[in-house]
C-alpha cells in the first residue's frame, strides 16, 4: 500500500528511496530511507528556488520481483533534483507543494505507519531506514557525489559512469559474458583493451578506490554510480537501481559492445542477443548519447559532444542527428564518424544510420520534444539493461514459451511486446515539427 513520507530535501536530489521486494532474503517489509540534508551543494542554473519545497513527500511504492539464486536484486530509485523544463519533475514539485500543505495529515499518516513499519537506525546514527541492507548506500551514494561527480555535477565523470553501465551490462550473450556483474572492473586488463571499451579505463580507474572502500559488489557499484551520476543532469528520470549482484566470475568476452561503424543489423542483433531488447528499446537506450561526448572517435578533437547540450538530458540529440550532416567538426576519414550538421558536435556512424534506418527512425524521431516519453523510455530500457544477467522482475511482458507475435489476436499494426528475431512492421511516422525524413533506400527488410 502506498505511503506517504515526509523527507528532508532541502534542494536538489539527495533523498533516498527504497523498496524491497516481499519475501526476500532481507526481510519483508518495504525498505523506506528518510535521509538528512544533502551534503552537495545546488547545480547553478538548474534548479528552480521558487517551487523547491522545504519539506517533500514521496510514495512508497510496492515492488514484485523474483530472485536470483545466490543474490537478490533490491530496487532503489534516486529522487533527483527538480530541473527547470522536466515535465516530470515539474510534477513532482508541484505535488510535493500540495504534500506539503497536507503536511499534518501526513504527519498523522506517519505516525499510524511507523506503527507498520519497523524502522532500524543506520549505524551511520543520521539514517534510518526499514531495512538494514540499504544503509550502505547513504554513505555510497555521498562518497560517490563528492569524490567522483564534484559535489553532483553533470560532467565528464557522470557521462563515463553511464556509458560504464553499457558496456558492463552488455558483456552478455550467446558467446557468455555475465552481463551486469562488474567485470569490467574486476578483469579490466582483459575488457578495458577491447577496441569497443578503448577510453573506459580513466573512469574504471577513478571509480575503483570508491568501490574498494564500501562493502558493495562491483556490478552493484557500476549501475548505483551511473543512477546517481544521470539524477545529477537536468531533465533526466528517476533510474530504478536493484542491489544484490554477485562478484563477477569471468571477464566478458571480446565483440559484446557495439561500435559505432557496425551496421544497423549487426547493433540491433547484438542488442537482441544480450537481452532481447527490440529495435525501439535500443533507440531508447540512445538517450544517454544526449549527455555525452566522444574523446576517441577523433582523437584531435576529443569531448567533443553528441549534441549542442551535453549537460542536460534533453531531446536536442535526436533531432540534431536527424539534420543533414555537412562537416566534419575535426579531421575527416575516422572509422565511426560521419558530418555532424554543427561545428563542435560530432556524429557517430551508428547514431546517423538508427535515426535514419526503417525500423528506428520514427521511434528516434518521436522523442524530439517529448521529454518524457525520453524520461519513461529510457527508465524502462535502463533498469533492463542494469539487470542484465540477473533474474529480477522488471515488469516487462514477454511471450509464453513457443508463443509470439503470429499468435496474437489483435487489431493494432505495432508489436505489444518484444520477440526477436525483430519483424518488420510498416508504421506511419508521427507528425512532428520535423522535416519529412530522406527517403531509404528500399531494401528486403523494409
Ligand atoms: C549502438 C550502440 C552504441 C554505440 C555504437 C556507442 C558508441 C559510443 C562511442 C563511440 C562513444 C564515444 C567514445 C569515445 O570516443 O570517447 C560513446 C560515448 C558514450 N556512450 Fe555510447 N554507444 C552506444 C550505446 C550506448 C548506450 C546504450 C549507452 C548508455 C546506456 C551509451 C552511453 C554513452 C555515453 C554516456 C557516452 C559519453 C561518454 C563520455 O562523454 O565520456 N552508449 N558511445
């Protein structure tokens, strides 16, 4: 049952949120953290003073998952900070304000809980929370914003955390690989010297002496750091984080992470392969490109960025890859790299061919200006992509066994669910501002 809590949340994303599933090896009640002030100081220019509420509610929501043998996977969410243009956020500041004038029925509701509720004191002695296992994470999550993300900026670091997770997680497939386990960190002499990981040793390097001094497994540490590090962009969603993963056993294998000259039939396989996840899924994942920056695509212009806004998670990536290229903002001739249609922007081949191929293109462009089907999208495909490896319930629908797309009954012409090999449905673009997308080349699959 939903519950309302008063958190302190002075300004900016700092409150944690738990909830752990019924029936774990934790215990069974819903794990719920009423934190102290947050230790990092306001992004400038990113929050709106007048509607931060001094005083914040948040439901309690309830969570099914199912567990894995050894490990079982607790869900986290990262309450992040109230930028300006999220619609989202926007919402929960607003409703925050309504909680707040509710504050003595809620403090009332608070007192009838906390007969429901058990709570323990962290042995942090600030923190409490229902369940013991997530008090770890305060003293994680602090360490990681003032030692890694300088006082919970959008930089560089967070940018190399959230690619981390990817190229973590995606070690998963037909040839092995163990996929979110940590691997890239704990066997980072063999994956960090594949060519697609080139570049992921500055960030395994500066997040290793944080790993070494909490009690939390690599895998764990990799997806908490790139929720935390995205809460830290203005406009990005709320990411889930499950805890529990075990310490990996072996390093990934080589030729598990896309690289931007691979086709889109190779990427869109690749990404089926190591979790089933479908062509819209894939562009969805592709959000994280709007907070990031290549150094090694060309090497004589390095952070140079995906698109005109690297540091907020906004839409401005798809509709700026979407534009004719005409320059090249470096040196021409890089493997990977196509024209970029501004100076000091840079464009990835594989980012080119997804917004422009048959099977991706309407779906990349109906992000342009629909923040938050970006925020839900790339929510739902992140907690799939963190989890990978792992059995915990994220609450996507798939087909019975022997069962698929040819058995459904039903009138609409777009796949309710993903089933690979993906097929090809004709769909009508969405109208938008956009200009009419170039024509393709026909092909057998389209
Ligand atoms: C088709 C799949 C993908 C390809 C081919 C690809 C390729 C690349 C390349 C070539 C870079 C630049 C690396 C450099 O030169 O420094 C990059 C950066 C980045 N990628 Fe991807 N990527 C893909 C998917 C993803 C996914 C799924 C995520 C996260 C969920 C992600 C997150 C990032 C981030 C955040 C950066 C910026 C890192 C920084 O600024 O330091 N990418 N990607």
């Amino acid at each position: 049952m939903p519950v309302l809590l008063d958190l302190k949340r002075p300004d900016r994303s700092d409150t944690l949120h738990f909830v752990l599933p019924i029936n774990h090896g934790y215990g069974s009640r819903p794990c719920i953290v009423v934190t102290a002030a947050p230790t990092v100081s306001p992004l400038p220019g990113t929050l709106n003073s007048g509607e931060q509420p001094s005083l914040t509610s948040h439901d309690c929501k309830s969570s099914n998952m199912t567990q894995r043998s050894e490990a079982v996977l607790l869900r986290y969410e990262v309450l992040f900070g109230t930028s300006q243009f999220s619609t989202s956020d926007t919402r929960i500041v607003m409703a925050f304000k309504t909680l707040a004038a509710l504050l003595s029925v809620v403090g009332a509701l608070q007192v009838a809980n906390a007969a429901l509720t058990r709570r323990v004191a962290c042995p942090d002695g600030v923190n409490t929370a229902t369940n013991a296992a997530c008090c770890t994470l305060f003293a994680v999550r602090d360490d990681i914003q003032q030692n890694l993300f300088d006082g919970g900026e959008c930089g560089e670091d967070v940018h190399e955390s959230l690619r981390l997770t990817f190229h973590d997680a995606i070690g998963i497939g037909s040839n092995g690989g163990g996929g979110a386990d940590g691997s890239i960190i704990v066997f980072e002499d063999t994956e960090t010297n594949f060519h697609a990981n080139l570049g992921t040793d500055d960030i395994v390097n500066a997040q290793k002496p944080i790993l070494a001094k909490h009690n939390i497994t690599p895998g764990d540490f990799i997806q908490f750091a790139g929720a935390v590090g995205v809460s830290n962009c203005p406009g990005a969603p709320q990411l889930d984080f499950f805890l529990g993963r075990p310490a990996p056993i072996a390093a990934a294998p080589d030729l598990t992470v896309p690289e931007p000259f691979d086709s889109v039939d190779s990427i869109l396989a690749r990404f089926a392969d190591a979790g089933n996840f479908s062509p819209q899924e894939v562009v969805a994942l592709l959000s994280s490109h709007t907070v990031a920056a290549a150094d090694l695509v060309d090497p004589t212009i390095p952070g140079t960025p995906f698109d005109s806004t690297p540091g907020t998670f906004d839409t401005q990536f798809f509709v700026e890859t979407q534009l004719r290229g005409t320059l090249f903002p470096g040196t021409a001739g890089n493997q990977g790299e196509v024209e970029s249609p501004l100076r000091g922007e840079i464009r990835l081949q594989s980012d080119s061919e997804l917004a422009r191929d048959s099977r991706t293109a309407c779906e990349w462009q109906s992000f342009v200006n629909n923040q938050s089907k970006m925020q839900s999208a790339f929510k739902a495909a992140m907690l799939k992509l963190s989890v990978l490896g792992h059995n915990a319930f994220t609450g996507a629908a798939t087909f019975p066994a022997g069962l698929s797309h040819a058995d459904v009954e039903q009138a609409c012409a777009m796949p309710p669910l993903p089933s690979p090999p993906w097929p090809l449905i004709p769909v009508r673009p969405p109208l938008s501002l956009l200009s009419p997308l170039p024509k393709q080349p026909s092909t057998s699959k389209a």
